[in-house]
C-alpha cells in the first residue's frame, strides 16, 4: 500500500510539472508571435511617405545614366526579383500603370538574374529598366526592405505613396 501511494504522489508531481511547462511554453509562443506581428505591422517596403531618396548613379539597360535627379515628379518605380513568385503576379500591373504614363515618368529596378530577361523584355517598352544585383545602388538609395516594392515619387525626389502592390499606388 505505501508504494501505491508513493506511485500517486510522484505522479501527481510529474503532472504538475508538466502543466506548469505547457503553460510557460504556450506564454512563450504568444509573446514570440506577437513580436512577429508588430514586426512585420512595422515594416514598411522602402522608405516612408515624405522621404527624400539618397543620392545614386545606374545605367539602364539602354545606356541612359540614371542619377536621383533624372526622376521627375509622378515617376512610378518597382523593385522586382526574377525569383519572386509575386514580382512576377504585379509584373503586369506596374507595365499597364507605366502605359499610362511617358516612359520616362516610370522605373522598373531588376535584379541581376539568371532569369531576368523575361523581365526585362516585358518592361524596356513601357518603363526605363535598370539591372543591379542585390542591394544596388537604386535599391540602397530607396531602402529597399523587399519585393516586389512599388512607390511613386513627388516633388524634389520625396515618396509620395508606396506599397508591395501597384494597385496600393492608384
């Protein structure tokens, strides 16, 4: 009898032990989430709206060279990686919003890629197009935190409104 009771009582402990971690690992989960939540809440695409873009230099694809005060106020410009599965979704959205506008008022920025030509060849008609690897000069010069990116620029090269979708710029 004294060993079933011993059996009860370390049995009761153990269950006690493991309620009390179950409960200190579910806090855990709910204080690491959270900090996700506000994490991501927080970031924003590039810079903030009202911003000026810093200095760069880049050559476009047809040899034009590019500096912060070649872009005019209105430029449309999208940051897009051949690997993005969503680059490629709002490919289609930034050229028919570049259509609207002279070629000159819109920038698509591609990273350097095996893949890249697909890009490339269906924004050089609509958009000026500068090629540069991860974390170029454009892309360091608008803080670029991922893609795709999409923002319009105001007067005196400012962020005017930005987004990870184009259809968050209309």
């Amino acid at each position: 009898m004294p060993a079933v009771v011993a059996l009860v009582i370390l049995l009761t402990v153990l269950c006690l032990l493991n309620l009390a971690l179950v409960f200190g690992l579910l806090r855990r989960i709910r204080d690491i989430e959270s900090r996700i939540s506000s994490d991501q809440a927080a970031t924003e695409p590039l810079l903030a709206v009202g911003a000026q873009i810093d200095d760069f230099e880049a050559v476009t694809t047809d040899g034009e060279l590019l500096r912060r005060e070649s872009l005019a106020d209105g430029t449309l410009v999208g940051f897009f990686d051949p690997q993005c599965e969503s680059c490629h979704e709002n490919l289609p959205h930034f050229a028919a919003a570049a259509r609207t506008q002279p070629r000159v008022r819109s920038l698509a920025v591609i990273r350097d890629d095996e893949e890249q030509e697909e890009m490339v060849s269906a924004l050089s008609g609509v958009s000026r197009v500068v090629v540069e690897r991860r974390r170029g000069p454009v892309a360091r010069a608008f803080h670029v935190h991922g893609t795709p990116a999409f923002c319009r620029l105001g007067a005196d090269q400012r962020i005017s409104a930005h987004g990870y979708a184009t259809p968050a710029l209309a």
